[in-house]
C-alpha cells in the first residue's frame, strides 16, 4: 500500500477507509461482512480508519474498536466529535465547548476500547464557542496522552487560522469529489500554507459516481439520501447523465466510475487521502485499486470537460445539515 503524508508527521495509507455506513445512514447492517471487511482493509494496508462518535451513537466506534483489537499496531484511528443527535437520530445540534469536548473524548475512547485516539476531528465548528476554546481543549487532550493529533472538519479558512494558532492541526476532513469541488476555492491552498493534510470524505458523491444507482428505489427505506437534495426528482435525472459520461470516460481508461472518480480525488496532490466508504469487501477491493489508475493530464482535461465544476444539480446537503457547515 501506497503513503502519504497529511500534517504533523502523521504518515497514513494514500487510501483510508470511512466506517460511517457500517452502522447508520445508508441503510442495511450486516456486522459480520462490516468485520470482515474491516480485517479485509488492514489486510491490503489500509491504516487510516475514519469514525464519529454521532454514527450510530456510539456503536460504529464500537464495531471499529471490535475490529481492530489484537491488530492495533501501526493503525490511524481517527474519530469525530461534536454533532449532537436526539434519540430518534435527528439532527439536534452542535457542541464545541471545553467541557463537551472532555466529555466526548473519554465517551469515544470507552466505545473504542482503546487508550487513546490517533486523530480527533472537531465534526462541525461551534457558532457559539469561539474556536480558540474549543481546540484549546483538544490541545489538553494530546498533553494529557488521550489524543496524538488534532482535526477539523467542514471548517471555513478563518476558522482553520485561528484554529492553527493555538495548536498544529494535522489534517482537515471535508466533502470533495467530482461532484463537490468547493475545496478548490482557496481552501486546499490554505491547507497546504498551514501545513495541513486533506482527507476528503465522501470522495464518491455518497456512492453516485460508482454509476450503480439508477434509481431512488435504489435505496433501503431508511436510506437517508432518499431525502438529499442531490437525489430528488429532476436532481437526479440531470445528475444520472453526467454520471453515464463518467462511466464511458472509465470504460475507454479501462477502469471502473468508483475508480476514475477516486483516481481523480488521488490525482488533485500527494497530500489528499480519501476515505471512500463502503460495507463490502468486493467495494473495497474495487476501491482500492483505483490506487493504480493514473491520469495524464489529457484524462484530467477531459474528465473537467464533460463534468466540469458547477455542473451538479442540487445542494450537497439538506438545508439544515448545509447550516452546520461553518462557512
């Protein structure tokens, strides 16, 4: 397996794996395939494992901790804190309070079953908690031995200043896919003054440029991408076509959609690490292969000019949840 390196010393695998789907969201849960799945990534080299503790309240980093036990070593556990969901899974907020973050932190490490977490992302930036509080108190945490690095994510450029300011931040997890390219717009500059990694999540637009969803019947019932605005009615129509353009750009490169897509994310600079997310063993295979796919710049060319940016009909998230992201 390929590395890279995001900020602070901290060496991944060029791919890491999004656990988020083993336990909410996409609906359907099979944990002895989301296990073995788990193993089948740190068999081919995957090192970089990505968790929250609002995913499934606690039991994907639960399913995580289960996983990796007896097979620790050398392996990047990044979770997230900071969304707070009411008990029947709806969005109630965010908390980026000194106190909540203590309080997060030994909460995440009891359901990981570990003594300390590799990369501690803040999940979404507090609008009522100055930053500079906030990661003041992850900074207690690396001092205190319970966290090694320190993350943001869906965090705007002034936020990711202030925040550096007070303690070094290794990466900044954010959407960015063919289909979700804001980042372009001065924020992977940013990164790369500050010394930041990037680690772009949902590198394959919630599994739309894998070309296998055709319909919105597609989805289990309590799927929530049924109710993304880029999975609605005429939304889906218009993105479904430049989807099929993608996977005729696959085929004559002799690849899959998932892997032109992911190739794509890889090529944007050796400091980008996707955390593609997937279930499957046969998905993560496919995925990680897209690790030898190279893109000329005649294939990047043409890739911008039957997708180019803008391109995408919807908002990448609901309203509500597009309110969260700190901008």
């Amino acid at each position: 397996m390929k590395k890279r390196s995001l900020g602070q010393g901290l060496t991944v695998s060029a791919m890491g794996l999004g656990c988020m789907g083993m336990s909410d969201f996409y609906g359907g849960r099979d944990e002895a395939e989301s296990i073995a799945t788990l193993h089948r990534a740190l068999d081919v080299g995957i090192t970089l494992f990505d968790t929250a503790d609002a995913y499934g309240g606690g039991r994907n980093e639960e399913l995580l901790g289960r996983a990796l036990k007896g097979r620790r070593d050398g392996v990047i556990v990044a979770t997230k804190f900071g969304n707070i969901r009411n008990p029947d899974g709806t969005f109630k907020g965010v908390d980026g309070r000194p106190e909540y973050v203590r309080e997060a932190c030994e909460r995440s490490l009891k359901f990981l079953g570990m003594e300390v977490i590799d990369l501690y992302y803040q999940h979404r930036v507090d609008p009522n908690t100055p930053i500079e509080e906030t990661v003041g108190a992850m900074a207690d945490l690396v001092k205190a031995g319970k966290v090694r690095w320190l993350g943001l994510s869906e965090a705007a450029p002034d936020t990711i200043r202030r925040a550096a300011k007070v303690h070094p931040i290794a990466a900044l997890q954010t959407e960015y896919s063919l289909w979700s390219r804001e980042p372009e717009d001065g924020l992977l500059a940013l990164c790369r003054e500050l010394g930041i990694g990037f680690v772009p999540y949902s590198p394959l637009g919630r599994g739309f440029l894998t070309g296998q969803i055709r319909s919105i019947d597609d989805f289990e019932p309590d799927d929530y991408r049924r109710h993304s605005p880029r999975f609605e009615g005429d939304n889906f129509a218009r993105n479904l076509q430049l989807v099929d353009a993608v996977k005729e750009l696959a085929a004559a490169k002799g690849c899959t959609a998932s892997q032109l897509a992911l190739a794509w994310v890889l090529a944007q600079g050796d400091d980008i690490v996707p955390i593609p997310g997937t279930k499957r063993r046969k998905y993560l295979d496919e995925n990680v292969a897209a690790l030898d796919v190279t893109l000329s710049a005649a294939d990047l060319a043409r890739i911008d000019e039957v997708l180019p940016r803008g391109s995408v009909a919807g908002a990448r998230y609901a309203p509500k949840a597009m309110a969260a992201v700190n901008r």
